[in-house]
C-alpha cells in the first residue's frame, strides 16, 4: 500500500464519451451460462414478490416453503468461525484480546435476502417506474429459503426470508449497480456488509439492466429510483420484519454508472450550462438533449439527499455531467474508489476528474488499486466465461479475491465511521495499517 498527495486535477474536463451507456458489468446472458454449467438454472425462483404497484404487499409468506440447511462452519478458515459466534462479542473479541481488528473478517452474523417490489412517481412526471428491489441483512437463523440472484444465479449460504437479528435501527446501505446490470452484480461486498450488522437495499434501475434500451431520462431516473427506495424503507409497517432494522443512518455505494447516481445522491451539482453548450455545438446526441432541455428543472434542483450520511463511488462514470467542480459540491463523506487499468471509465477521463472535486473537502478518502479494472468491483470474474477479461479479469489485473478483500476492508471501516462513529478503523483508513500492498490511499487536502 502507498500513501500519495492528490493527484493533478485535469485543468479542463475531457470530451465528452458516451461508454457509460455500455458499461456492461453482469448480464443475465451470464447468468445462465453459469447457471446451465453447474444445473442451477433449473430451479424455479421460491421466492414472493410484491404485486406491482403504488402498494406492494412487502409482508413475508405465513407458510415458509423448504428450507435448506447451511452446513456448520468450517473452523479452519479464521472467517468462517465469525459465523458461529454470539453477536455480542463478534468484533469485540479483538479488543479483549488487545490484537488489532481484522476488518478482512466476515462479521458475527449470517445473510439474510428478500426480494420484492415496488413503484413510485419520478419527479419529472412520467409514468410510475416499477423497482425490483432486494435486501441483504443479519440473521441469527440457520435455514431459509434457496436464494437465486436475479432469478438464476445459486447463492449458496444465503437464506431467503430468513427472520433478521433481533437488532434496531441498524446501519443502511443503498447499492447501486452499473450500466445494463442488476441488483446482486457485487454480492461479494453487500453479503460482506450484512454479516456486519448492515441492512443493505439494492434496487434494479429499471430501464438500465441486461438487454434493456437505455433511454436519456436514465440519468435522472436513477438518482430518483435511490430517494424512492430510501422512502420505501422508512414507510415499511411496523408489521414487517425489516422495519425494526430502519432507523440508523444511510449511505450510498454504487459501481460504475452506480458511481455516477452515488455522487449525484451525496450532492454533485448538474453542469446544465456546459450540457446545453455540448448540445448547441452537436457534440450530444440530439435525443439526449431533448431529455436534457424537457428536464432542465430537475437537473438543475440537484439529485442530493438530506438522509444519506456518507457516499462510496466506485469507478463512477458520466463524471463530464458534473463539470469540473460538481463533485465539490458534497458535503457528505466520501470514500473514491478506482483502478489504474480500467479502460470502461479511467481515471484519465473519470476517476481523477470525481476526485478533483472531492479532494477539495477533508475527510475524503481515495482508494486507488494499480492494477484494477473496471470489473474488479463486480463480481463479474467469477462467471466461468469472458467477462470483463481486458478490464479487471485476466492476466495483469490483481486477484479479484485479493481485490475483494481490500475493498470489503477500506468500505467497512469507512461506513463504521461514518455511520456508527467507530474509531478502530482509524489505523486502515490513515494508512498505518495495510491491507493489500496494490492499493495508494490519498486523504483529501483542502485547497
């Protein structure tokens, strides 16, 4: 690990590139050649969803289907033992003992999951947008239902509708997934956080997953879809199982174009007038700029959210949408994550010009790994065909198990200390501490 100054910011922002609309991360293609390799594709989703409409039925079946049995832990792997212990002294066991924590360590809990559903109205007035949305969260149970992500990807050890841990107003996370993906597209980091007492809600960005056409409204819908999720959570009944959970404060994690709706939730400002001026020189396609002058007003109110505590984009695209100085604009903690070697949104043209805003403000924190790619905080390397191989999945690029580790670290740590004003991670995130020698962390200066 390498401790570094920020970086020179870009003295202009950079022409205008359209890869964000095919920023690929998980498709469901994907999902069912994995799924037809290992004869997991044949099993029908258990699950229930919510009937679509203004008012989903969110409460959990009186009658649980099978259940399957999670094997007990194998205790030679030191994570695997945290799943075995009383939620009361997970963490608090380094303490006792005076060694440092652990913050690569599954947490005390196990992983709970529900799908369901739900609609809204945008602010821009168009027709009322229907969000698949799921839910990992902590669970003290040992059974539940066989999960499927997306409908087809097994996810073993994971128990759907299992009942959550008699905990309140824990932590919540809001995951936003990348261009043409779903919701599950990084399970290896929202898994990771439930077992640490997180309740973490992913939506799917509909009209922007597998094999849908992106329209222009897309960039607006997305930051919109967040706040609608985040009102979803806080008007669950009291009836419901989760509702006990909500309460403590929120964050944002998104990857890719999930990194842009990241830093347009935490409060990045809308450069309207440069957006207009690309459009008035053709520089932007014509159909985008006629979403662009129809919702000028909404662009320009801002996307922010008064409810979330703390921000973590990770290789964020569409950064030109912002400017040179929207970014600057938030005033809400920030955690930047990038890779060196992405070619879908390189720090060149993406990642350096998010940071040259967000360095402006102490407390913010650069993550950057030397040989990352765009697909290395996906878990799109685990899928047994080529995705992602020249952008975070073949030869050159760190080990995603490596990568994954560190990037479970450095997140938890922050969110600790943002959202539970927990002081242990202090040694990670100052760098005194390291986790994987790939990384340079770069505090934020202000000017």
């Amino acid at each position: 690990m390498r401790l570094s100054a920020p970086p020179v910011a870009p003295s202009r922002p950079p022409a205008f590139d359209h890869r964000w609309r095919r920023l690929a991360v998980l498709g469901v293609v994907a999902l069912l050649v994995a799924c037809g390799e290992d004869g997991g594709g044949s099993d029908a989703d258990t699950r229930d969803t919510a009937s679509q409409g203004d008012a989903p039925d969110t409460s959990l079946p009186d009658t649980a289907p099978d259940t399957i049995l999670v094997d007990a832990p194998d205790t030679s792997d030191p994570d695997a033992v945290f799943d075995a212990l009383d939620p009361d002294v997970g963490d608090a066991s380094d303490a006792d003992t005076g060694a440092p924590r652990d913050f690569t360590a599954r947490g005390p809990y196990r992983v709970g999951y529900r799908s369901t559903s739900f609609s809204y109205a945008p602010r821009d007035g168009s027709a009322a947008r229907t969000l698949r949305l799921v839910a990992w969260y902590p669970t003290l149970a040992t059974t539940g239902d066989e999960v499927l992500y997306a409908g087809l990807l097994p996810a073993p050890g994971v128990l759907g509708d299992a009942p959550p841990a008699g905990l309140a107003k824990v932590p919540m996370v809001v995951f936003s997934h990348g261009n043409s993906s779903f919701a599950e597209q990084s399970y290896f980091l929202t898994e990771f956080l439930a077992t640490h007492g997180f309740l973490v809600l992913a939506p799917d960005h509909t009209n922007n997953t597998f094999g849908e056409t992106v329209p222009a409204e897309i960039l607006h819908w997305r930051p919109d879809d967040i706040r609608a999720v985040i009102d979803y959570a806080e008007a669950l009944p009291v009836a419901d199982p989760l509702a006990a959970l909500v309460g403590g404060r929120i964050a944002v994690v998104g990857h890719s174009f999930g990194g842009y709706t990241a830093l347009a939730v935490g409060g990045a400002t809308w450069a309207v007038d440069l957006m207009l001026a690309l459009c008035d020189s053709g520089t932007v396609p014509a159909l985008d700029c006629a979403s662009l002058v129809a919702n000028e007003a909404v662009y320009r109110a801002g996307f922010g959210d008064a409810r979330v505590s703390a921000i973590v984009p990770m290789t964020p695209g569409a950064l030109l949408t912002f400017g040179s100085a929207g970014t600057e604009a938030i005033a809400v903690p920030a955690l930047l994550m990038t890779g060196a070697l992405d070619q879908t949104t390189p720090n060149e043209t993406e990642g350096d010009l998010a940071w040259q805003g967000l360095s402006a403000n102490l407390g913010n924190l650069r993550v950057d790994f030397a040989t990352a790619g765009h697909y290395t905080f996906s878990d799109a390397c685990s899928l047994p065909i080529s995705v992602g191989e020249d952008d975070g999945c073949g030869p050159g690029f760190i080990a995603p198990e490596a990568a994954h580790r560190a990037i479970n670290a450095y997140v938890l740590a922050f969110l600790e200390r943002e959202l539970e004003d927990a002081t242990d991670g202090f040694a990670l995130l100052t760098g005194a501490d390291e986790i994987e020698p790939d990384v340079t962390l770069t505090p934020a200066s202000a000017r």
